[in-house]
C-alpha cells in the first residue's frame, strides 16, 4: 500500500474508532502535519461514537481521546462538525458529556442534513 493509501485507512480507522487512538496515533505520526483534507468527519461517524458511548463500549476518556485526535489535525475535514468535536474534546471547557447530552447531539444529527 502506498503511503497516501495507508494514511487515508489510517484516518478513516480513526474517524470510526475501529482501533485504539494511541495505535493509530502513533502510525499516522510517521506522516507531515501540514497537509490537505484527505478524509471527512460525517453525521455517521458521530451517530456511531455517541451510540457507542451510550451503550457502553466507550468511555468519556475515549470520547475525549477520539475527539482531540480529529481536532488536532489538518488532514481531516470536520468543518461541519466542528463546536461537536471543540465539546467533546474539551469536557472542561463545556461540561462533561452526559448520556442525556449524547442522546441531546444525536437529535441534532438526525435533524441535520449530510453533507
């Protein structure tokens, strides 16, 4: 696999939380910074991780980690998500995410039209 295919599996990896942020992390930190969008934050990435927190399967400390990965980097286009990640990744700036404020966000999701 070339290097811009395994950046784009890496990133996608990432947007669907399929494999430990500390791993991916450290295989995209191989990768420049600066770069263009490669990848898109969408509505179903978001639906996917808050059900999934609201189930169980993820912890608030991994919904923090998941979100700071995404808004650290250049690579990854959510424009259209982008007070979503600035919560999540930021509990103490906000307010430490709730199952009722997942259930409040996945409400605005399903209302909001993909882009």
């Amino acid at each position: 696999m070339n290097a811009a295919k395994e950046r784009i599996s890496l990133l996608n990896c990432l947007l669907s939380y399929n494999t430990k942020i500390t791993d991916l992390e450290s295989s995209l930190a191989k990768f420049r910074w600066d770069s263009e969008e490669l990848v898109k934050l969408e509505n179903k990435h978001l639906k996917n991780i808050l059900n999934r927190y609201i189930n169980g399967t993820l912890s608030l400390n991994e919904i923090e980690d998941w979100a700071n990965a995404i808004e650290c980097r250049d690579d990854i286009d959510y424009s259209s998500f982008i007070e979503i990640i600035h919560e999540l990744a930021n509990p103490l700036l906000h307010s430490e995410l709730t199952e009722f404020r997942a259930r409040e966000i996945l409400n605005l999701l399903r209302t909001k039209k993909e882009i």
